[in-house]
C-alpha cells in the first residue's frame, strides 16, 4: 500500500483532552459494522458473479457492475481499516486518559480489547476470555484511579493477588506484542506494544520498593518522578544497566572523557568519566594519543533557502564519518539578510543516531549513551555537542534547534530540557524523527515528533511525547522500504522518515484536515523561530568525536 499522509497520518498538537471512552466505543460499533455489512455484501457479490458466470447468455455488462461493485467494497474496507488504525492508535497511546477506559480491555471489537482475528480472539481466550479480562481490566481501573490521587502503589498494596496476577498478564502482553511488532506480523502491535509497555512501567512504578529504588537513583543524577504513570521505571532500569556496565568496564573500558575534532583541525576536549577519576595521570596520555588517532571532519557544506524538517533529518543522513571508533556532529549555522541589509543568524544541531550497537565503544554514539538518555543521565555525547557548540561561536540570544534520529532525537531532547544548556542559549526548536522521548521532552520548547508505528524505537518509551508545545506526527507505514545496507528495519530508517515527513508536509501546505493543518503550524513555527527565509545561506559545519578512552 503506497504510504498517502491523509489516510496513514495522525497528529496530536499542544494540550487537549482525549476521551478515550468515545473512541473505544466508536472503534467497536464500526468494527461491527464493517463485520455485518461489507463481509455479508462482498459474500454475496461473489455469490452472484458465480451465478453469472453460469449463465448461457451475455453476462459481461452484469459482470463488470458486480466486479466494480466489488473493488468499490475493497477501496470501503481499506477506508474503514485506516479510520479504525486511527480509533485505535488514539485510543491506545492514551489509554489511560480517562476513568473507565481501562474496563474497554474486556470488550472484544473495541480499541482496547481484543481484535477480531484469530491471534487476537486466541490470546483472548488463553488468557482468560472475559472474565480473565474484566478481573485484569478492574485492577486496572483500580491502579489508574489510585495513580490519579497521586498515591499508584495503593491498588497494590490492598489488593496483593490481583495485583500480582494482572502485573503477570501485562508482562505476558508486553512480550508477545514485542515479538509481533518485531517480527511486523500484525500492523497493530505497534501501538498495541506501546500501550502494553506503559501500563507495565505503571505496574514497576506502583510496587512500594519503587519509590525507594528511585530516591536512590536520584542521588545518581538520574531524572525520576516518583509519581509517573509511564516510563519512570524504564529510565531506573537503564539507570542501573549504566551502571552495571561501566563497572564490568565493557567495550574499549573506563571513559576518561570525549574529545571533537573541526573540520580544520582545533579539538576540544571534554574531561570527565569514571576512567578520570580512578586514573587521572593516565588522562594525558590517553588524551594525546586519541586526538593524534582521530580522523579529520568533512569539510563545511553550503545551501541556500529555508530548510523544512525533512531537510534537517535529510542532512543528518548525509553524515557518513560515524562507526564504533568514532562519532560525527554537523552544526548548521543559518545566516539570512534581510531585504533592508539587517542580518540574523542562527542554527540547527543535527545529531545522528546509534553508530554502533555495543556498549563503551570508543564512537560515543552506542548503545552506552542510548541507556544513558533514557535513564536521564549525562553522558559523552551530550558533552561532545556541548563541545561542538562552544567551537562554533554560537552567540547569546541566537535561535538554536536541535535536531536528530533516533539516538539523535533522544539527546535533542535532553539538551532542550537541559537547565544548564537553556541558561547558555535561547532554545527554540526541537526536532525529532523516531526517537523514544516522552520521558525527558521539554515543557517548553516547541517540539516536533515524528514516529513510525512500524518502527518499535520510538515506542519504547511506553507512552506518548505530549505537552503545550509539542507536537506529534504518528506514520502508518509498515511496507516502507530502504537500502538493504541499512542496519536497522526500514520502518525506523531516516531516509524512509525523510520520505514520510516531506509527503506530509507537502500536502499539509493545502490540506483541509486539521491533523495536517496543526503539522503546518508546527513546521512553520520552527521556520518563523529560526528566521529562515529563501535568502538564508547555510553553512554546515562537521566535527568528529571520540571517547577518550583506556583502549
């Protein structure tokens, strides 16, 4: 099915509430509906044509009305199925928006509840049928109700076996979705997964020794809230991989900071890492030897007009320096006079995604800083873009956005909501494409996040990246392809996000839908923001990074 942004787009901007109640009751009488009417009139239909095609006379104007009608049946079904995926994406990313959607989950038919396939109605049945799933379904709105009082381990704690059963189901659920999802056997289970992670988090976050675990945490640098209702235990979990892994001291061992190289040769360093303190004199050796190692930047890169967010993700594509020995980081500095000769500059940080899938790689894009993100710690590749940062010569009050993939995407978001970077420059945009990142969004800073349902990354963090400023473009796109020399699925390749996002835009530009008229807002908001105009001339600045490390 070619990917069409007005049936396989769906966009949620700024605050509003969603009555998930309403959409599970509309997804389930229009999956009856389709189950009643179109089934019954294509079974009749072929009905006929056979009928037809016994006849000893002409038939073949009777024939094409019935093959007509039939092909009118399928274009109505697809309709349907891509109203229905909307119903259901909504309703599941906030499903627990209001106070009885949880008891949706024992309605078979609804967006909640089991689907009518044979997967969906034989995991229903395993686990319970309806009693199994409205016993499941009342702890929950017992859990949520709890949540909303601000206390999320009572439900827990008044009710031991029900919560340890449902926490069990959840778990159950969240695994079996995963593997769907992984495998892309069922279009849903993106979405489907996403939710089922969530309400997992919310079953870790509700065990009492939770909140201890989280005290504990924040003393690690590790951003908690002890009252989340999603992913707070997803961030204590990689909190404590970090941890595990650097004392294991994996990959090239213990970091002793990150060094960025320009593409005319100046190199920053910044000092820091477990490595530093148990040996600070091996530190300059270790510094000298890997900036002499270090590969040198691609050289600047020139463009002339207004860079749409397609263009941004684009240009992180176009990066090609990056693998498990080192990182890349382009800045693009945007300089537009305007027609009475005054000028204003300012810039976009793009930041790629994970180079490397080890972790303590001397390339500081790897799975160690992907942890690190989720878990809302430093790590070497928010120092090595602050570091890039302060060689570019970025001013005070200039506009900066920042902009990434992925990995990417995770630290444009922490920077933006990083009290330290905000304080040194004036934040205006982010962008991100793919990236997890609902637990560490700013609050304040226009976001725009683009995600594919097929693509599981940016599900992981189990909930949707809402808010005020924020807006979120979800993709329907589970045939997308890419170059097979892609490392991950084509569902989460840029350049398949760069196709998707500038057929959005496009036909957001003359579009009646109001989910596409709020990504034209969105889009033309981070324009306005960065004074970009078809006079501004780009420059794209490259820099290499690497850990500084004991290999």
């Amino acid at each position: 099915m070619v990917f069409d942004p007005h049936r396989h787009v769906t966009v949620a901007s700024g605050a509003f509430s969603v009555d998930v109640n309403e959409l599970n009751a509309a997804h389930a009488a229009l999956t009856y509906e389709k189950l009643l009417a179109i089934g019954p009139s294509k079974a009749a239909l072929t009905c006929a044509q056979l009928e037809v095609d016994l006849a000893p006379f002409d038939t073949s104007s009777v024939t094409s009305a019935i093959t007509t009608a039939l092909s009118s049946l399928d274009d109505l079904g697809a309709a349907v199925d891509d109203l229905l995926w909307k119903l259901r994406d909504a309703a599941l990313t906030y499903d627990d928006a209001n106070s009885f959607a949880s008891l949706w989950e024992a309605v078979p038919g609804s967006a909640s509840g089991p689907q009518f396939s044979l997967l969906g109605l034989a995991r229903f049945e395993a686990a319970g049928g309806f009693a199994g799933a409205l016993w499941s379904a009342g702890f929950h709105l017992c859990q949520d109700a709890a949540t909303r009082l601000g206390v999320p381990g009572l439900a827990t704690v008044v009710m031991p076996l029900p919560a340890m059963a449902t926490h069990s189901r959840d778990l159950m659920n969240t695994g079996i979705d995963g593997l769907e999802f992984w495998k892309h056997e069922d279009e849903m289970s993106g979405v489907q997964f996403q939710r089922d992670l969530g309400r997992f988090a919310l079953d870790v976050n509700s065990l009492p020794v939770h909140r201890d675990v989280a005290r504990i945490l924040e003393g690690l640098g590790v951003s908690q809230d002890l009252n989340s209702t999603s992913t707070a235990s997803a961030s204590g979990l990689a909190a404590l991989t970090v941890l595990g892994l650097t004392a294991c001291g994996l990959g090239s061992g213990p970091s002793y900071g990150v060094a960025i190289k320009a593409a005319d040769g100046h190199t920053r360093v910044h000092a820091g890492g477990i490595g530093l303190w148990l040996s600070p004199d091996r530190f300059q050796e270790r510094k000298a030897t890997t900036l002499a190692s270090m590969p040198d930047a691609a050289p600047d890169i020139h463009y002339e007009g207004a860079a749409t967010s397609a263009d941004v993700i684009e240009h992180i594509i176009d990066m090609h320096g990056g693998d498990a020995d080192n990182g890349e980081i382009a800045i693009e500095e945007h300089v537009t006079v305007e027609e009475d000769g005054t000028q204003t500059r300012s810039w976009t940080i793009d930041i790629r995604g994970t180079q490397s899938f080890g972790a303590g790689e001397k390339g500081p894009q790897d799975m160690l800083t992907n942890f690190q993100g989720v878990g809302g710690m430093a790590s070497d590749q928010l120092y090595a873009i602050q570091k890039a940062m302060d060689d570019a010569g970025i001013a005070p009050g200039e506009a900066v956005e920042f902009a990434g993939h992925s990995q990417g995407g995770i630290m444009a978001a922490q920077l933006a909501a990083n009290p330290d970077v905000r304080s040194r420059y004036n934040v205006v945009s982010v962008v991100t494409a793919g990236s997890p990142t609902a637990t560490i969004a700013p609050t304040d800073v226009p976001v725009l996040s683009y995600e594919n349902s097929g693509g599981i990354v940016p599900g992981l963090d189990g909930y949707a990246t809402q808010g005020d400023n924020v807006t979120t473009v979800m993709f329907r796109d589970y045939e997308a392809t890419c170059d097979v020399s892609d490392p991950v699925p084509c569902s989460h390749s840029a350049s398949v996000y760069v196709d998707e996002i500038r057929s959005s835009l496009s036909a957001a530009t003359a579009s009646s839908d109001p989910g596409l008229g709020a990504l034209a807002v969105a889009e033309a908001r981070r324009t306005h923001a960065l004074g970009l105009t078809e006079r501004t001339q780009t420059t794209i600045h490259h820099y290499q990074t690497r850990r500084i490390t004991d290999k």
